[in-house]
C-alpha cells in the first residue's frame, strides 16, 4: 500500500534538485557520532559538504533524530550530532547516539532514538530517495579473527542488493582485506579502483588499503574519468542489476612504506586491547580507531580527514557526470521515426511506444470496446 512516509524528512533543497535532476551526493553520519572527535567530527563534515557543494553538486548528509530520518541535515543538527556523539560515551545516559545499521532502522525510527547511520543505512535510505551516488570514508567490511567471531559487517549485505555508487578509500584497515574482498566477489558486488596503481601488462590493478595507496590485493577494474563511472552506473542500471558499485579511491597523501609499519603496530596494540575490554560487536571499529588516533598522534585521524575530504572531490564529479548524462538521455528520448527508418534502422512501432504510465490531467480517459453483431458494417455518415 501506498502511502506518505511519516518518518522521512527531505530538505527543500534536495526536493528541489530532484525534480530538476541535479547531481546529488550521499553522505553517512557515523563519522561524525562515532568516527572522530569533537570538533574534529564537525569540521570534517562542514568540510565535505562543502566541497561537494563548490564542486556543483548539492551534499545529502543522513541522520536519524528522535526516530525522524533526514535526508540532509541542517547545520545545527550536524552540531547537535557531533557533540551528542562525542559527549554521550562520557555520560552513560540514554541520550547516547546510536550506530545505526540497516537492520537498526525499524527499531531506532519506532522507539524516536537517534544516531548516525552507517555505510549499510545511508546506502539503503539514499537509494530509497533516488541518490545514486554515495561518499563515505571506508567502508565496514570481515573481523580480523571472524572464523570464530564470525564478526562481518552488514555494509557487505547491503551492497550487494542496493544499486548505488560507494565513493571510498576502500575497507578500513583495521578489518581483513582479503576476506572482505572475497567476500564482495561472491556477492556479486562490482569493486573497481579509480585512478589506481596498474601492474604492467595486466588489467589488474591495487586495491588501496583506506590510509595508505597499496594493499598488496589486487582487483580487476580501473577507471580514470568520473565520466566513465557515471557510464558504469548507467550501464549497470540498463542491465536491471541490483547491486552497488564500490569505487575505492587511493589515498595518495600518505607515504605508505613508512606509515605501514607505524600503523601495524598501533593495529596490534588496539586489537589486544579490545579483546582485553571485550569490546565487541558495532562498537570495535570505533574504538579501534580511537585508540589508533591516540597511538599515532592523531597521524590516522589527520588521515582520515584526508581521505574523506579526497573522495568527496571524486563522488561530486560523478554525480555532476551522472546527472548531465541522465539530461541528455532524457532530451534524446523523442526518437524521429522518419529518420530512424531512413537510416536503415527497425522501423517496428513498438520501438517508438513509450513504456512510461501515461499521466492524464484534467480529463478522464476512457478505453470503449464494442462487439457488433451485423457483418454489414458502413463506415462514414449515411445522406
């Protein structure tokens, strides 16, 4: 049954740019409750909306707030987010934000909590609303040591049934590469790198490894343009497939030999800390990261900040790619029959019959069939 959604609030300004086509782009909102620091938190995404925003495309950040969805939150509520989710662990009260997954969005909207939605929620909600274009830091992906915690992150489920484009920096490296990428493959996810390190005489290319440019794993797509994923996404929603596109993008400000070895070591150090804690479940990846920021003097928030603000740059391309190509297919939609059939081309009519609902205003339309029984039939007015 159709019916308004009561729990989905769009700003003005995104209902506008839909209706006009406008390239949009997706944000999450986990970085800013659980991802980073006050205010370190508030000026990554103050940052990033506002390169997507002088880039030509419009920002979609999405939160959750007393059981309301935002499909683009103000600036006080951005603050509101960043504050509550960096003061809520110290208070221990209820008013805490929420880690808010796919499978939290019935029970987080039904009871009016609030949080930030991560990579598996954004994609979900984005999609919902139309935006096929999606910029976050990383994405969640297999636990190190998940054949006995069997610890996987939903964001793999999700991407493998929503059609959209995940501008990352890859899998964040406190997770196992390899298995998440195996993982993707067998749910036939399309992972592809922009811009990346190509082996010589081969089309594979590196994976990057979400701080640094090279992981040491390799996958078998490279595109160069934003143009071209914009075609990807085109092409991918022609065939009616289902599923995202995982774009990583390279981190290149970091130099990855010499941070390699200082980010191993801090890894190991928050790993054997969280199993001391028994730290568990949705609240391991945040704490590792924090822990990591401590270790390395904010060295990997710094580089974080970075990598996000670096995607936002990629994902508000293809969005601008995304939206001028849909402009032209839709201005290209009026086929000319006589010059179609005089190139040489199908003439069948039903290759010029719209397969678009016909929407009918101010009238009623009505289809009137009549059997006749008489085989004399005159057609025209009799005199």
């Amino acid at each position: 049954m159709n019916r308004p959604n009561r729990l989905i609030v769009m700003s003005e300004e995104l209902h506008e740019a839909r209706a006009n086509n406008d390239p949009i782009v997706a944000l999450e909102s986990t970085i800013i409750t659980h991802g980073m620091p006050y205010p370190h938190n508030l000026q990554t995404a103050i940052k990033v909306e506002s390169i997507i925003r002088n880039s030509g495309a419009i920002p979609a950040t999405i939160g959750i707030i007393n059981g309301i969805i935002f499909i683009g939150l103000r600036s006080e509520q951005l603050e509101w987010m960043a504050k509550r989710g960096y003061e809520g662990p110290k208070s221990h009260t209820a008013d805490r934000l929420n880690k808010i997954s796919r499978g939290d969005l019935s029970a987080i909207c039904q009871m009016g909590n609030s949080g930030g939605t991560t990579v598996s929620a954004t994609a979900y909600l984005a999609n919902m609303v139309g935006i096929r274009v999606f910029v976050t830091g990383g994405i969640g992906g297999v636990h190190r040591g998940a054949e006995i915690s069997m610890d996987i992150s939903t964001d793999l489920m999700e991407l493998s049934t929503t059609p959209i484009c995940v501008v990352s920096a890859g899998i964040k490296s406190i997770l196992d590469v390899e298995k998440t990428l195996e993982v993707l493959e067998t749910n036939g996810v399309c992972v592809a790198v922009f811009d990346g390190d190509q082996i010589d005489g081969s089309n594979r290319v590196e994976f990057p490894a979400f701080y640094t440019p090279n992981s040491g794993y390799y996958v078998n797509y490279n595109f160069l343009t934003a143009k071209s994923i914009a075609q990807l996404i085109d092409t991918r929603d022609e065939l009616g497939l289902k599923m995202a596109i995982l774009l990583a993008v390279p981190n290149r400000t970091a130099k990855a030999e010499e941070y390699q070895r200082k980010f191993n070591e801090a890894l190991e150090l928050a790993l054997e800390q969280a199993r001391n804690e028994k730290i568990k479940g949705k609240m391991v990846t945040p704490f590792l990261l924090s822990k990591m920021s401590q270790m390395t003097n904010e060295q990997t928030l710094r580089l974080n900040q970075n990598l996000i603000e670096n995607n936002a740059h990629v994902g508000a391309a293809i969005a601008i790619e995304y939206s001028q190509l849909m402009g032209w297919q839709q201005r290209s939609s009026s086929l000319n029959v006589n010059d179609d059939c005089n190139n040489n081309n199908d003439c069948k009519i039903s290759n010029f019959i719209s397969k678009r609902t016909p929407i009918v205003i101010g009238a009623s339309v009505y289809d009137i069939v009549t059997k006749v029984n008489s085989t004399n039939i005159q057609v025209g007015f009799v005199v």
